[in-house]
C-alpha cells in the first residue's frame, strides 16, 4: 500500500527532509518511519485507523477558510463591560510584541540568565500591579480574573488559619462570572460562600449576623461593583480584620489611577485583570489577570514571582523568586496548580504602562470617566432613572420593562449594552469610546445627545487617589515611538526565543508555530469581540470552537471536549472535577482517593488536591515504569474509596509503557476512573489514542502540541476531553449556555469559551496538516529524539527506553553517575549549552540530576547534530574535570555562562577566553551573548525584590 502525501505545509512543519530523514533512520537502526513507530509502540495501545481529517490544499486556502468563518462574526461597539473592555493596543506594541516570534516564541524563563528581557517586562507588570493596587507584591500573573478571585479565597483560607466551618463572603456585585469560577472551586473544596450586600455592612457584628454567625475567613469585594458604583470599603475591611478574616479587592486597573488604592482602605489582596491595558478582548481572552498582596502574605502568593537578584559578578539580574512554593516542588502542598500563566499578555499590559506613563494612564481614565458622566448627565436630563450615584466608567439605568428594547435599539446603532435584567441596563465606558457612541446610547432612549463631551475629573470624594503611581523612571522614559522600538528590541536581544535556535525542553513540545497559523488572531473579527456580546454576532468563532472541537475528538478519541480551560492545569482541574461529578451522580460519595506516580508532573497533585482528592503516590519501578504491584497494593488498600488515577502517556520518562492497557484495566474493575496527563500529546497524535486505550478524560496543551505559541510562559488552552459518562460533568457557564452542559461543574475560566482568540491557532495548525500530515509529524518527532538519543547515548547513558532500546518523543539524558565523579551539575551544563548558543534542556524533571531532551519535529538533522555537538563537546569538557585536568569549580563549566562584558576585562580564569565564547561549533556570526552571569537564585529569595530596582543599581563601579 502506498503511503498517502502529506500536504505540503507539513513538509514546511516538519524539519527533516526525504534524505536526512534516510540519513537518521539508519543512525536508528530503523528501515522505515513506520517501522520505527511500530517498534516502539506496544501493539496493545497502537490505532491504526486513519485520522479523518482532510489537509487545506495550501496555507492561502486556509487563509482564506479563516476570512469565511471571520465573516460570520460581527464587531460591534462593546459597552458590556462586566470586566472586558474596548482597549487600543499600541501598534508599536503590537507588531513587536504579540507579532514578533522573539517575544511569542520564548519559553516560560526558568533559565533566567537567557530571559532577562522578559523578566525585565515581568517585572514591568509586577511593578504596575503594586504601584496601582498599594500592596506591595504583585505576581507575574494569573490565568484571568475569575480565577485569581478563586486563587484569593484559598491564599486568605491558608493565611487567615480559617476555623472549622468559616465561610467566605461574597460581595452581591462581583462580576458574574468571577462568582461562577468561585463557586465551582468553593465546592470541590468543601468551603462555604455566603452572598450578601455589602452596603449596611458597618462593624464586625453587622459582619458577624450577615453569615448567622458563622466564624468569616475572607471576604472579596469587587471595586467599582459590576453596577458601576464606587463603594467605600473602609468599614467592611475593619469588620472582616474585627472578625479575624483577610479582604480581597477585584478592582478595576484603570479605574485605580483614579480611586484611592485597595491597600489604604484596608484590602490584604487585589485582583483583577489587565485586559484593558492594551489587550483585545478577544472574546473572553487570554489576558492576565493579576494578584497582589502585601509583603505578609507573599510566601503564601500562588503563581510566578519575578524578582531581583544578582550574577556571579554581583550586578543585579533578574529571575524567578520563591519558586519553593510551586507545584512542582510542593505537588499537592503547592500554594495552586498554576503552570502556564499569561506571559506575553502581561509583557503587552506591562508595555503599554511604559508607553502612556502615569499621565497618559490616567488621561485615559478621564477620556473614559467624562464620556460615562456625559452620558448619565444627557439621561438623566431625559428623565431616565440612573441608578448610580458614584461611577469610573460603568452606570446602570432602570427602565422598567424597556430594557430589551433600548438595548435592541442600541443595537441598530451599532452599540452593544450589558441587559441585567428586563428592566435594568448598564452601560460601559472605556479608551475607544467616543462621542458618536454617545450620542447612538442616547438615541436608543429616546434623550438628547450631548452637544460636546467636557473632560471632567472624576470626584470620587474621600476616595480619589492621592498617592503617585509609576514612578520609576521605565515609565517615563519611552514617549516617543522610536524610542519605545529600541525598548523593545532591546529587552528581545537579551532572550533567547525559538528564533535564535532549537529549545529541546522535554515535556514542553517547543515546536514551530508558523506564521499563517498565527495571521488570524489579531483580525478583529476574532480580537474585538466582547465574551458576553449576543449570540448572533459571533458565530463564526463558535463554529471554528466547534470544530475544532470535533477534530480533537477525533484525535484523542474521546466523546465530547471542553475549550474552556486556559491552560493544562485547568483542563486538569476540568477532568477531575467531572470525575468528582460522575462519581457523586452515582453515589459514590466515599470515591476520593487519586493515585499518582510519582513520576508525574507537579500540577497533577496540586490539581487533585484543588478538586478535592487525596493524594496517593505510586512508586516507579527501577525501569521507569509503573510499579504494577505497588499500584495493586494501593487499589486494595483504598479499594471504594478509589476515585481516580493520573497517569501520563507516553509516561514522563519518554517511553510508550505496554503496561497502560493493564493499569487502565486494573482501575477500572476497582471502580475509578483513569485521567491521561495529555502533554505528551506530540507522541501519539495519529498512532494512538487515550480515549481507546483505557482513558476516561484527558486534557491537551494547545500550547505544546497543537503549535499556540508558549508566549515566554503563556498564554496555554487547555482543552479537557472525556468519554461519554463523564460528559455531562463538563464545565459550563453561567452566562453562556452554549459553552456547556447544564449538568456540569460550573465555570473553570472566567470565559466562556476561556482563551478564546487564540483558537485559530491550533485550528489553522490541523487544517493545514490534516490527518496523513499530523501522522507524519508525530513520526518525525519520535525519529528525532531516538535520532538525539542514539547520537547521545556513547556520552550520556539514556535513562529510560522501550523495546528494542527504542525511547517515544523525548529521552532522559542521565548525568547522576558523571555528578558524582566530577562534580559537574546539571546545571553546569545547562549554563553551559547558553556559550554554545542553545536553550537548555528540562532540568530534573522527572528525575533529579538528568536532562529531558524533546527535539520536536520541527528541527531538521543540522539543528539536532549541532545540539548533539554540543552535549558531546560538554561532555569532553566534562572528562576533562574526572581526569584531574581542572578541578570543577575553575572549570569553564562552572563559569558558564560568559558574557562579552566579562571577556573584555581582566581575565583570570584558567581557560582562555576562545574556549568560554567560542568552543567548537560557534558560528562566530551567529553567536548569543547573554546579558549576565550566572545567577544566585538564593540570594534574591532572602533579600526579596519584587518591582523595579532604581536605575543607580545597574550602574558600574
Ligand atoms: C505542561 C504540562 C502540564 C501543565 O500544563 P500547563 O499548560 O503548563 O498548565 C501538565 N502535565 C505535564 C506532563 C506537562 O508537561
């Protein structure tokens, strides 16, 4: 049977041509592709059958695919509000940020010494947050607002040491669906939430008999309410302090250049989100929401932090702080199961805070405040009953019986509204409105339009802002474009990106995303549309939802999938809560005991723990696999109390483990459910799939294998799919019915179809590959890595492989032995690999002492051989530290990272300086510099910086 042809996007998708791929097969010891899969796939699990997916004839085909369905949509004037509003993104931000390949293409910054330039925006953001909220240490950022409310109420539950039974109260005018997302999580967690009006809420006893008495551990507030008014919080946050309970602001960024701070009238923690500091609304996202705290509560703070601290030479360097409390160290002790955040999001908020400065900030604030008060001032001057007395940007209006009408006139006038109920409207101002949209508001009640809109400052009374903001000079410094263009370019040539080189993290799938895949996120047919905006008007998204949606049923072969999640860690949380869901609906109320190995990734534990479940470890055996009889053991032992196990396939050990099919069996006839961790994803997309070989959910990375830019950390979709029984436990939405079963879980993300815009992505990605091409990728991509382990293996022993010595998408690179008789780190070599222009490999994931290589499909034979040049030339160094030439700690290894700076003064080191910059394959046209030295990760976390250091601090001597 001849082979079908791949289309030929795929062979631009795939690195290897006809003769390297000839070339690596032999190096394999495989006659074919085919063959090498067979080999290394246990019979049991491979799928033979075809995916039916059909390939676009070409990439200008899908383009223009993409302008059908974008035509389906309609761009309306948003003035919904409800926490997403019309932002104008700076071009010169958007061309080189969110379209420039050096900032979307980058990595989460684990290896800070190549990252200083997006750490350096990060710490941006962080500096924003804290300036804006008065707390004094913000993240690195949240997945969206919804989610970061939920984030508080356990940040306040561990710091308050809630009592037994306290409960959490809830502000009647938090935004829908930040209650939604807070319910969902409340529930899985056991914790109460208690609803009420905040507004004769005076002392601790107005407090106290609101909740019957119940003993309070937090209370969350939204700020301005979702009505629009501005509450004056003072006496709720001494109440909540009276009673023992910690305060959460979701307040309003922008709004905040003009209202007094969370921080001085009491909040312990503010969340929100960025999306209107330049970000799309995109249909619900990605945007980075936020979280800030005061410095009490840091250590207890979930996501990344960014902080200052120094190199090996002792100047200031940035890098990730306190990442001891991530779940990837703490599992399910973790302060949250966040992974992938919202990096590149945040860089473009943080940016466009550099742009405008704090002046320009706040005379957006008052363009947006003076068109809501022209607008109340003209309606109630036509009698209309504006409701709210003190607003920023939103009013709410009642009109009884009138408000579907009004709103169906606005419509006609090219304006959307937020309809609350049947006799209650509100309405939105924000950057881009104008005085037309004014004037068309005005004509849908039937009042005069105001003649002109006067700018006015905001009187907020008491509660206008007094204090500066955004005082460090970064946001001061770039008014004018051309400088702000060299901001940019500077902050990009201090990373490394996949546009410098192969990033071979195993378990991340960094492959190529390519340009058309990306063309469409930005079109605003797909970036202007606002979540909540009436059904009709974004139908071309939910038809590209949907069937983007059926193609990855058909892949995983699963029954239903959810898009919602926004990342892999919630698409986690999705899958068990459906779990937890199936097994009530059952009765099978004892079922809470979840088996993980303990090869697993970190989130899989913290998620368990968020959904509710207990914890139970299951041991490796001495090969890497699945100690079956410790997994015997554990299902006897928990027996009906079982509710689950995580497994992850192809494991994170790089093998196709031919004992899947038992486990799968073995959980089943106990009565759990088994969740396939679907990261690994690049390794059986078109061979396998979960949904037949024992899976009852998993979740897919769009970020990793369906080709969503990692964005320097994020953004992620984390789709959840699920077999039939498990389908009625989806998550759903409270304000959008289509987005889910009614039976499901609740809302995961605040959106509800989450990270929304960025869907044509991997929509683009299979339509351009179809079934034969996506088959022909997952090939490539095992070919690759046994190509790097076969190259690799006379150096550094592979630590885990299949039959025939054969290893799935990634190999383990085991340096343990060669640590022990040298001296020599893994992180010697990974800082190492910077000198010779590579991103490192991942870092004791899973094992401790070993390098995870995932080449991807992507790098052609000269990438992989220049990669395997590399280690290899390493390893050589490495000899020279066991033979006794250099002792470790002078070694060029240990020095690693070199700097230009550090060549160019006194030199005392014991290697010359060709050998630190210019060891063997250093093309020195193409060289990378990094900006620092190694960086002493301790020192920052005792002396913890969170926000921009004064400029003195980068000064010479
Ligand atoms: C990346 C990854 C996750 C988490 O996914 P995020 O999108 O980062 O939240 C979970 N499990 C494994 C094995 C992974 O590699």
């Amino acid at each position: 049977m001849t082979q079908p042809v791949p289309p030929a996007f795929a062979e631009r998708h795939i690195g290897p041509g006809d003769a390297e791929t000839a070339r690596m097969l032999e190096v394999v010891g495989q006659p074919s592709l085919e063959a090498l899969v067979d080999a290394a796939i246990p019979a049991g699990i491979h799928d033979p059958e075809a995916l039916a997916i059909e390939a676009a004839p070409s990439e200008q085909a899908v383009i223009a695919e993409l302008r059908e369905i974008a035509s389906h949509n309609t761009v309306v004037t948003s003035m919904i509000g409800l926490g997403y509003y019309g932002t104008h993104t700076p071009p010169v931000v958007k061309r080189n940020i969110l379209e420039n390949p050096a900032w979307y293409t980058a990595y989460t910054p684990y290896q800070p010494e190549i990252s200083q330039g997006r750490l350096e925006a990060l710490l941006n953001f962080q500096t924003v947050v804290s300036d804006l909220t008065g707390l004094e240490v913000a993240n690195a950022s949240m997945l969206d607002e919804g989610t970061a409310a939920a984030e508080a109420m356990t940040l306040m539950r561990r710091a308050a040491k809630a009592k037994d039974g306290a409960v959490l109260v809830l502000d009647e005018m938090l935004l829908p669906q930040t209650v939604g997302v807070i319910h969902t999580r409340a529930r899985a967690l056991g914790i109460e939430c208690v609803t009420i009006s905040l507004d004769d809420v005076d002392s601790a006893d107005a407090l106290s008999f609101a909740v019957d008495g119940k003993p309070v551990f937090g209370v969350i507030v939204q700020y301005p309410g979702k009505d629009g008014q501005v509450r004056d919080f003072r006496k709720v946050a001494d109440a909540a302090h009276g009673l023992g309970a910690l305060v959460t602001a979701a307040a309003d960024l922008l709004g905040l250049t003009v209202l007094a701070e969370p921080a001085s009238w009491g909040a312990d923690v503010a969340v929100g989100s960025s999306q209107r500091f330049g970000v799309p609304m995109g249909f619900g996202g990605p945007h980075a929401g936020y979280m800030a705290v005061g410095q009490k509560l840091s250590r207890t703070m979930p996501g990344r932090l960014v902080g200052v601290s120094i190199d090996a030479e002792g100047k200031p360097a940035y890098r990730l702080a306190l990442q001891t409390r991530e779940q990837h160290i703490r599992r399910e002790k973790a302060t949250s199961n966040i992974c992938t955040a919202q990096v590149l999001l945040a860089v473009m908020a943080s940016m466009y805070a550099v742009w405008h400065g704090p002046v320009g900030l706040r005379e957006i604030a008052v363009h947006a405040h003076s068109h809501a008060k022209a607008l109340a001032d003209a309606l109630r001057a036509g009698g209309v009953d504006v409701t709210t007395t003190r607003f920023f940007d939103t009013i709410t209006v009642s009109v009884p019986g009138k408000a579907r009408e009004i709103a169906a006139k606005a419509l006609e006038a090219g304006v959307n509204l937020c309809i609350v109920d049947d006799d209650t409207l509100s309405i939105s101002t924000d950057e881009t409105t104008v005085a037309e949209h004014v004037a068309a508001v005005c004509g849908a009640f039937g009042v005069d339009a105001p003649s002109e809109i006067p700018t006015v400052e905001p009187d907020f009374g008491d509660l206008a802002r007094t204090s500066e903001y955004l005082t460090h000079p970064v946001f001061h410094a770039y008014r004018s474009e051309t400088s702000m263009l060299r901001y940019l370019r500077r902050l990009a040539d201090r990373d490394y990106a996949l546009d410098r080189g192969m990033i071979p993290l195993g378990s991340c799938t960094m492959k190529l995303n390519a340009t058309t895949e990306m063309e469409a996120i930005t079109w605003p047919e797909f970036s202007a549309l606002h979540p909540f905006a009436p059904s009709e008007q974004t139908q071309g998204i939910r038809d590209l939802a949907a069937q983007l949606s059926a193609w990855l049923v058909e892949i995983t072969g699963y029954d239903e999938v959810s898009l919602q999640p926004n990342a892999g860690s919630q698409g986690e949380l999705a899958g068990l809560m459906a779990i937890r869901g199936y097994h009530e609906a059952n009765g099978d109320h004892e079922r809470d005991v979840c088996l993980i190995p303990s090869s697993a990734h970190g989130t899989n534990a913290a998620s368990a723990a968020m959904a509710g479940l207990k914890v139970v470890v299951v041991k490796s055996a001495d090969d890497g696999s699945i100690d079956m009889d410790d997994l015997r053991a554990k299902i006897d032992k928990h027996g009906e109390r079982l509710a689950a196990i995580m497994v992850t396939y192809p494991s994170t050990h790089g093998v196709y483990e031919d004992t899947i099919t038992e486990l799968c069996d073995l959980v089943h006839e106990a009565g759990g459910q088994v969740y396939v961790d679907g990261a690994n994803m690049n390794a059986l997309v078109g061979v396998a799939r979960p949904g037949h070989f024992g899976g009852d959910a998993s979740h897919l990375n769009l970020h990793k294998t369906f080709c969503i830019p990692h964005g320097g950390g994020g953004p992620g979709v984390g789709p959840v799919g699920v077999r039939r029984h498990l389908a009625p436990h989806l998550p759903n939405h409270p304000l959008a019915a289509e987005a889910g079963p009614e039976s499901g879980v609740g809302p995961i993300s605040a959106a509800p179809f989450g990270s929304a815009s960025i869907l044509p992505i991997s929509w683009a990605y299979i339509r351009l590959m179809g079934g034969t091409g996506l088959t022909a990728a997952t090939r490539m991509a095992v070919l690759n890595a046994n190509y790097v382990a076969a190259r690799l293996r006379d150096s550094y022993p592979v630590l885990y492989a299949g039959e025939g010595g054969l290893v799935a998408h990634e190999c383990i690179l085991d340096l343990r032995e060669l640590t022990k008789i040298s001296g020599v780190t893994v992180d010697d070599v990974a800082k190492r690999l910077v000198d010779y222009g590579f991103h490192a490999p991942t870092m004791s994931f899973p094992v401790a002492g070993t390098l995870m290589v995932e080449p991807t499909e992507s790098e052609d034979a000269g990438e992989l051989d220049r990669f395997c040049d590399a280690m290899i030339a390493i390893r050589a160094e490495i000899q020279d530290v066991i033979d006794g030439k250099v002792e470790v700690e002078k070694s060029v290894l240990r020095g690693a990272p070199h700097t230009a700076h550090c060549l160019a003064g006194d030199w005392d080191a014991e290697y010359d300086r060709m050998t630190a910059a210019y060891p063997a394959g250093v093309d020195p046209r193409a060289k990378y510099w990094p900006p620092v030295r190694r960086i002493d990760g301790a020192h920052g976390d005792r002396h913890l910086i969170c926000s921009c250091p004064p400029p003195e601090a980068f000064e010479e001597e």
